[in-house]
C-alpha cells in the first residue's frame, strides 16, 4: 500500500492544482476500467472523488500491478534498436540524465517509454509513472499521448521546478515506477545523489531531461547514465550521444513517422 506520507503530498497537490491529468484538470483517482463511452473514446472527465479512493477498491488491483512488480528486471522502450543499446531495456533502479534540445523532438522518445510503461507495450507489466515540469505554460494533449500507445489513466503530470524539495514523497514511495523531471533548475551534487539512492531502493527509473546538450565536465556522477539527444537538421533521425555509462552512439532512422506505424530499426 501507499504510504501515508504519498497520501498526504498527493491530496495537498489537489489543493493547489500542482500535480495535474494529461487534460490539465488536478489530480483525480482513476478508475479501474473505463465506465463510460466516452472514457473508453479516452476523454478525460473530472471523476471526483479523494486521495482515500486511490488506496482502496476499486483501484486497488491497479495500485497491486505496481507494488508487486519488482520481479521486473528491465522496462523496455519497444525500439528494438534502443533496447539492444541499453542491453535489453533501462534497468529498474537507474538514474538516467538525458540533454534534449527543447523543441527539437527528442522529447519523443520519452513519451515513447512512457507508452510502453502505462500500457505494457513492450510485453512488461503496466506501471504507474509521473512527469513532472517546470513549464507551467505548457499543457499536454491527450489525444497525441494517446496516439502514442500511453494509458492516460496511469501517467500524472506535475509542475515544479523543484521536484526533489517539493515533491520528495513522490521519490521515497513504491507508487510511481518511472519519473521524469523535465527541465527542472539546477539540481546540486547530493539531490542528484538523493534521486539516485531513491532509483536503487525503491526500483524506480528517474530521467532528469535538460533544455540543451550535457557536457562530459559536468559533475553528476550519480547518473548511470549520461545522453544526449537530438534531431539532426532536416533529417528523420534522432542521434543518441553517450557522456557517461556507454561508449557507443546510435542513430535511429525513421524515428518520427505516423504514430500509428510500428518503428521499425
């Protein structure tokens, strides 16, 4: 079960709207299977109800999927190509850097892996995972997340450019399997080393993305792994650089075509 010190960060978030659903509108528990046509079409509606109703029935088979999964070695990104490169998927307790150019569209490959967290698309189990942003401005679309293969109903966004302080039970807690903190300010040597203890005792994969190319002088040494990532000039590949924790590159061809076409590598 969740611990109560989850509980409380997350109905405190209800109050003041900083953790959000894929549609904007504050956290809401989610049900376990979609009740009405239109959920089913993947609209997203205000369900109501309180934090209490995410720890008890009926979502509490969802809640067991993700505190009983640790047997779980490795989460795969379904690019067959990209697994291989990490030797067959991220491992669960992996702190993961990553330098993404904003706007570039490497983005896209972390909504990829969180497709195939929510939903099992690489044949794994389906995890509860969490995005969390320092653009406040920005809104997701749930219809491009969706398109993607991502279940709505197991990915929460949340805003804060100071996750690690203000969101820390999110980290300290079984609940959530993957996190991403997106573009969040600097973070110092020990919050690095704080998220990384946090990946290894609680199986979880953290990726920390960054506006921008990481630099091999920098001095997190807590990540597992270093990257850079980004879509070279009028070309329909994204080029993956390691900084630190590989010593290979690798492209992927035809990365950004129809969603609805299987990648093929």
């Amino acid at each position: 079960m969740a611990s109560t010190q989850l509980a409380h960060l997350l109905s405190g978030l209800l109050s003041d709207n900083r953790i959000r659903t894929a549609s904007g509108k504050p956290y809401i528990p989610p049900p376990a299977e979609p009740s009405t046509q239109s959920e089913k079409n993947g609209e997203i509606h205000s369900l109501g109800g309180s934090i209490d109703q995410l720890l008890s029935s009926p979502s509490r088979s969802l809640l067991n999927s993700a505190f009983n999964s640790h047997q779980e070695v490795n989460l795969c990104f379904g690019i067959s190509a990209l697994d291989k490169f990490f030797s067959g998927g991220l491992s669960f307790g992996t702190l993961l850097e990553m330098g993404i150019p904003f706007g570039n569209g490497g983005r896209r490959l972390l909504a990829q892996f969180m497709a195939t967290a929510t939903s099992g698309l690489s044949g794994g189990q389906k995890h509860w995972c969490l995005w969390i942003s320092a653009r406040q401005q920005l809104r997701a679309y749930p219809p491009a997340w969706q398109a993607l293969g991502v279940d709505l109903r197991r990915l929460r966004f949340a805003s804060s450019a100071s996750p690690v302080s203000e969101l820390k039970a999110a980290f300290l807690d079984d609940f959530f399997r993957v996190i991403i903190i997106d573009q969040p300010d600097p973070l110092k040597p020990d919050e690095y080393v704080f998220l990384a203890q946090c990946a290894r005792q609680h199986r979880k994969i953290i990726v920390v993305a960054r506006d921008g190319f990481l630099s091999p002088r920098d001095s997190n040494t807590a990540a597992r792994y270093r990257l850079n990532v980004w879509r070279p000039p009028r070309k329909n590949i994204l080029e993956i650089t390691p900084v630190r924790g590989l010593h290979r590159s690798l492209k992927l061809s035809s990365f950004f075509q129809h969603p609805d076409t299987r990648i093929a590598t």
